[in-house]
C-alpha cells in the first residue's frame, strides 16, 4: 500500500511540473492577414484576421508577448506576375 502511494505522490509531483506553453514564434502574413503561431512544445495554430482593425489588434498583442523581436517574422508579401 506504502509503495502505491510513493507512486502516486511522484506522478501527482510530474505533472506539476509540466512546463506551460507559451509563443515561441510567429509569423505574420500581411497579405492574407494571418498569423502563424508556434510554441515550445510545438503546436502550431493559424489566426485569420477578418480586417485590417483586427489584424493590427492582433498584431500588437502579438508584439507585446514575445520577449525578443527576432521571433516575430514576416512572410514575404504575395505579389502578381505579368505575363
């Protein structure tokens, strides 16, 4: 019974000490007004701005929770080819 509960204290002792996710990096395409956002653990997740209002919003928050400015990147702007 002593042994279950050893096992059971280090389990309940790990889990809390899963690390927290948090953005890594992001990058930004104007042109379609989406974000890529990815984290240390590895998840990726897109936001697909509506506006241009929303899009700086989102921008800005962005902006103020990364530490360094080299994580936030822009995707090169879509352009058109004349044939």
């Amino acid at each position: 019974m002593g042994n279950q509960k050893t096992n059971s204290m280090q389990e309940e002792y790990l889990s809390n000490q899963v690390e927290d996710e948090y953005l890594t990096r992001c990058v930004v395409d104007t042109s379609t007004k989406t974000f890529n956002l990815f984290s240390n653990l590895g998840n990726q997740k897109t936001v697909k701005c509506e506006n241009t209002e929303e899009f700086m919003n989102v921008l800005n928050v962005v902006r103020t929770k990364l530490d360094d400015r080299s994580e936030l990147v822009y995707a090169d702007p879509l352009t058109k080819i004349a044939l």
